[in-house]
C-alpha cells in the first residue's frame, strides 16, 4: 500500500523530545501509536488509522503499560472491549497507590 503521510503530518507537539526525521512509520510503530492516543488531537487519529488500521491499533494498545483513563475509556469505545483487556488496566489495578493507601 503506497505511504500518502509522512510523520510531518503529525501534530509538532507529540514529538517535542525526539528527533522527527529518525522516525519511520513502521519501524517505530509502538512510539507513534502511543504518542497519538496520548498527546494527539483527532487529525492525529485519522492519520494514524489511514496509516496502520484499526486492527493494528488495536493489537497495539492493549499491549501498552501505560495509558491515561480517557485514552483507555475511548479505546475501550471504539473497539468494544472491556478495559481488562488492556495491559494498563491490569498492571493499574495489580499496583497498590501509594498515595491513596
């Protein structure tokens, strides 16, 4: 499938610590995906769902060890899964706050 974005298309401000141009859409897949449902705004989102799919995505972020509660909340949402599928939720609820002891 022919690439018709470049990570320029990316909002500037998910990538304030790295340099841009040593970023390729596959090879750091996990990063960009992270970065866009953490920091992106909805052009964002429509980039990367051109880009690697819902499928992709998916698979992706329920892998990671981290998300913000509305990231997980709208993941869940536009997949239709459980937010227990996500591997934040697990390691969130498994990890006792040490603040709120």
């Amino acid at each position: 499938m022919p690439q018709t974005h470049s990570i320029f298309d990316l909002s500037e401000h998910l990538f304030w610590d790295v340099n841009k141009a040593e970023l390729e859409f596959e090879k750091s897949k996990e990063f960009i995906i992270h970065r866009v449902l953490e920091y992106g705004v909805m052009k964002d989102w429509t980039i990367i769902k051109e880009i690697y799919g819902l499928e992709t995505i998916k698979k992706t972020s329920i892998q990671f060890r981290e998300l913000d509660d509305v990231t997980l909340a709208f993941l869940s949402a536009i997949f239709n899964i459980d937010k227990k599928e996500f591997r934040c939720y697990t390691n969130k609820t498994s990890m006792p706050s040490f603040w709120n002891s």
